[in-house]
C-alpha cells in the first residue's frame, strides 16, 4: 500500500504562490506551521524550492529534488528526474510525503493527492506562480483555525480529498 499524498502551501486568493523566485507574503506564523508540518517527512520540491528552502534538511526532513541539476543537491537528498522518479523514491523514504512546490509539482500531483495543508492568505497579491484551482475538487476540509498579522488575514485549513 502506497503512502498518503500531502500537498502544503500558502497561496493568496488569486493562487498565487509566489513572485520572483520567493514567496509573496512573509506571515511568521505560516513558516512555522509549515516547519512544524514538515518536519520528519520526505519533502519532494522542486529545484527552485529547495535552493530558496535554507532548513529543509534541518528537523529530520528528507529532501526529494525534481532537478536537471543533481550536483546543487546535498548530502542526504535526493534527486529525481521528474514527479513519477520523485514520488517512486519518496515511498521508499520514512516519514510521511509532503509536496512542497512549486506550481508545476503541484499541477501533476494535485489529481491524486491525499490531503491539502493550506494556508489561504486572504488578499489578491501579484506573482507569477500559481496554485492549481483546487476549489473545484472534491475536499472536505477537517480542520480549520483563523489567524492574522499586521498585514493579513488568512486562515489554515486541512483538506482530506472527499472518496
């Protein structure tokens, strides 16, 4: 039996998910749940991601790498060649598995996902990254908490996919 698929993200009303290479909003208590959720799990990402992600061989994580660049992958990840390789690897890993980005990761394993780990900033930022329209899916989300900082408002939600 395969594991579960988790997908984690924070995205703006509009998807956007991020803007230059970097994350469009910076909301500490995001990157904290994000580094609590991750950590002890197989994280696959892609190249970008993981050279931007600074922790993300830090807390017992273990990286799986979507990359034509294997040499930029440290000690103790791994590298794929595509979302298939990365996802066949990962199984084999301990922990559960965490997609965490970016757009195109998310657009190949958002129809078999398991789970969503969503942070959903509620403002319309400007990017040039995207989160796959996943409202129209069949979820059902199971855990809900409203949050806020200075600059937004946004609400954490866990979304199981509906069978």
């Amino acid at each position: 039996m395969s594991k579960p698929l988790n997908l984690i993200v924070a995205c703006a009303e509009n998807r956007v998910i991020g803007r230059a290479g970097r994350l469009p909003f910076d909301i500490p208590e995001d990157k904290a749940w994000f580094h609590e959720k991750t950590a002890g799990t197989t994280a696959v990402l892609g190249r970008i991601c993981y050279e931007v992600w600074k922790q993300v061989h830090a807390d017992g994580r273990v990286p799986v790498v979507i990359t034509s660049h294997p040499e930029i992958v440290k000690a103790g990840g791994h590298v794929a060649h595509d979302v298939p390789e990365a996802l066949a690897i990962a199984q084999g890993l301990p922990g559960e598995i965490m997609i965490c980005g970016g757009q195109r990761i998310y657009e190949e394993t958002l129809p078999t996902a398991d789970r969503i780990l969503l942070t959903l900033v509620h403002a319309e930022v400007p990017g040039d990254t995207w989160f796959p329209e996943w409202r129209h899916l069949a979820w059902r989300e199971t855990w809900r908490k409203e949050s806020a900082d200075a600059n937004y408002r946004y609400t954490f939600s866990v979304l199981e996919r509906a069978r």
